[in-house]
C-alpha cells in the first residue's frame, strides 16, 4: 500500500543519506540512550499522528539512529538488522495514529522494534540464518590511553561478547534494554510483555550466568 511503499522509500532515503552509517552502527552508545530534540517536540508528534509527510519526515530521521543501534544489537547481524529497521519504519507509518504525543516515544519505538525482531528470529527458526555476531552485541567503547589499556579492553570486550553469547534470547534483550538503553525493569516488562517480577528475576540471573562464564573465560 501507499504507506508501506512510503516507508520503504523514506528507509532506504536515510540508509543511502549517510556515508558514515557503517561507522556509527552497533557502535554509539549514545543513540541508545534515546533523547534529542524531536521526541521531545510535542508538534512533531502530532505532526506524526495525522501522518504529515514533513512531522514523519523528522520524526524517522530522529529515530534512525536508535532504532538502527538497537536493532543491530538484538540481532547481531547487519542484514537482519536492515530488514528489522525497515519493518519498524513500516509498522511506524501504519500505527502513527497510536502515538501518545504527550509521552516520550521511545518505549513506544522499542517495543515496535522487539516485536519486529522478534518476527524475524522465529522466522528463523525454521530458516537459519547467520549466528548471532557477539562482536557486535556486546562491544564497550572507550578511548584508551595506552597499549595495555587497549589489550585490557579487547580482553574485557571479548568475556562479554561470550557472556552476551550464551544467553537465552529473552534474557539478552532485557540485559541490553537495561544496560545500553537505559530501561527500568517497569519500562522492560511493558515491552517485552513479562511481569515486573518476572523481569527483575530474569535479569538477575543473566548477571549470574554472564558472570560464571566470564569466571570460566577468565581460567
């Protein structure tokens, strides 16, 4: 249909918009963080809501980075992660008229995004896919100072890249909301669909199971 269509089109606008897309994906922190101006404008929002090509316009180019980097660290793999975007950016257009103009959309665009990522890993179920790159799910950044640091963090990046690595698919994701994305374990619950309890718990024991196998990475 014509918003699908649009979406696609608007997508591919800002995958090609960017030369430098590569470079940031899967690595900025700091677009999981989720603020900056237009999530923030109210008259964008509504903008959004009555599909206004110019408020959908700012809002997708907003959104891009996050979106993108979350989905990137979900799948682990860049081609799935594309086509989890494009999906998202699709479900956006169609669900426009559900965003609450007067709440932050970030919950609302994270659990767009999970539920698309979500879509595609049971769909690989059945048709697998390439595994699952730790590398790009648990990478920590930094700016070290000398050579050891360096070999520090590349030793410390590597423990969590297995860490992230043999967790349930479940778990992994509410490690990475709470932990790169900043979600409470109230906002987590919501997107995932689990009790709050039932959150807390999981998570904790994702800690555990990453710390026994850091423990063990570390023999």
């Amino acid at each position: 249909d014509t918003q699908r269509r649009g979406a696609r089109i608007h997508y591919w606008r800002l995958m090609v918009s960017d030369p430098d897309r590569d470079k940031h994906v899967g690595h900025d922190r700091e677009a999981l963080k989720g603020t900056n101006g237009v999530w923030e404008d109210r008259r964008v929002l509504e903008g959004v809501r009555r599909h206004e090509p110019q408020a959908l316009e700012k809002f997708f180019d907003a959104s891009f980075p996050y979106v993108y980097n979350l989905a990137y660290r979900l799948t682990g793999n860049q081609d799935t992660a594309e086509d989890v975007v494009q999906e998202v950016f699709i479900k956006v257009y169609r669900a426009a008229e559900r965003l609450d103009a007067n709440r932050h959309p970030k919950p609302w665009l994270t659990t767009i995004t999970y539920n698309a990522f979500r879509d595609f890993a049971r769909r690989a179920t059945a048709r697998p896919e390439a595994p699952v790159n730790g590398r790009v799910i648990g990478e920590m950044h930094g700016t070290p100072d000398t050579p050891e640091d360096i070999l520090i963090k590349r030793e410390r990046e590597r423990f969590v890249e297995k860490a992230l690595e043999g967790l349930d698919e479940k778990s992994r994701t509410i490690v990475i909301l709470s932990s790169y994305c900043g979600f409470s374990h109230e906002d987590i619950a919501e997107i995932v669909e689990m009790s709050h309890a039932a959150v807390r718990k999981n998570f904790s024991r994702a800690m555990k199971r990453m710390a026994e196998i850091i423990r063990g990475l570390q023999k």
